[in-house]
C-alpha cells in the first residue's frame, strides 16, 4: 500500500534513510550523507503533501516525493518536453526490503499521481555513482537526457525522464 506520510511517519522514514544512506556509502556511493537528506527535508515535503510511503503489513518500507519542484541546474538539460512535470525526489527503500520491487511500485505510483493531475512527464536525477538507481530508472522506462553537477557533491548526477 503506498500513502501519504504523516509527521507520525517521520521517525520510521529517516530510520529508512539513515539505513539506506549507510548501504549507500558502503557500496562506494556518496550521493547522500550527513548533509542530505536531511529530516527537515521529509518534513518539509510532509508539510507540502509531496512525500508518499509504501507500507507492508502496516510497516513503512520506503518512502518517495513527487511534486513539481525542478531545481534549477534542470534549465540546463535538453528535455525532451518543456511544461509542467512531475519531480521525483528522494527515494529509499529499506535495504533490509530492497530487492522486493519497492523502488518498481513507488516510480509506478508516481506515473499514477501523474497521470491524476493530467501530467503525462516525468523528471528525475540520480548520482553518476549510484549505478543501482540508474538501473532501476532505466528499467522503469526513463530515458538518459544529460548530465548536470550539484556543488554539494563531487561527482556529476545523470538526468532521466518519462514520458506517459
């Protein structure tokens, strides 16, 4: 089941997140850290009606925003479509429930949301060292658009998109 999070929600969500940060940077990959995400973040998105959580057995597995924030390093892509798209924003998923489809049912849920608000794209951006989104990305029918470098990392971020 996949819903709105509560601020209920926020001390499961960024156990989630500390717990996906640390496999991330075991795995090489420093997209995220100490400096982001950060909880305020989650509650910021919570506040905004923008972060959605996807529950087994009533427990949070993972937890993903969707709303139409770009940040503004997305002006220099070359987009397939200009408009209004939906954004998706943090994504992470309990390693102790990856490899379940999570991530699959939470980017699924975000074409859904979409397609409800009469948006039929989709934007997104993982770290160029985070091979695992990428794959996943991918697979969910994102297309590569171009590369893009945020100053709080070293590494570059890869850009993608859908179309519905």
């Amino acid at each position: 089941m996949i819903r709105k999070a509560i601020k209920e929600d926020i001390e499961r969500i960024m156990i989630i997140v500390n717990a996906a940060v640390l496999k991330m940077n075991q795995q090489g990959n420093d997209q995220w850290g100490e400096d982001y995400p950060k909880e305020e973040d989650y509650l910021k998105d919570i506040e905004e009606d923008n972060l959605y959580v996807y529950c087994e057995d009533e427990e949070i597995q993972g937890v993903v925003c969707v709303n139409e924030d770009e940040a503004e390093e997305y002006g220099d892509i070359p987009w397939r479509r200009q408009g209004r798209a939906l954004i998706i924003h943090r994504i992470a998923v309990n390693p102790e429930s990856q490899g379940r489809g999570i991530a699959y049912k939470l980017l699924s849920f975000a074409d859904d949301l979409a397609m409800d608000k009469g948006i039929n794209y989709i934007k997104t951006d993982t770290y160029s060292l985070n091979k695992i989104a990428q794959n996943i990305f991918t697979r969910s029918g994102y297309i590569f658009r171009g590369i893009i470098h945020f100053q709080r990392r070293p590494e570059d971020f890869y850009r993608y998109d859908k179309e519905l």
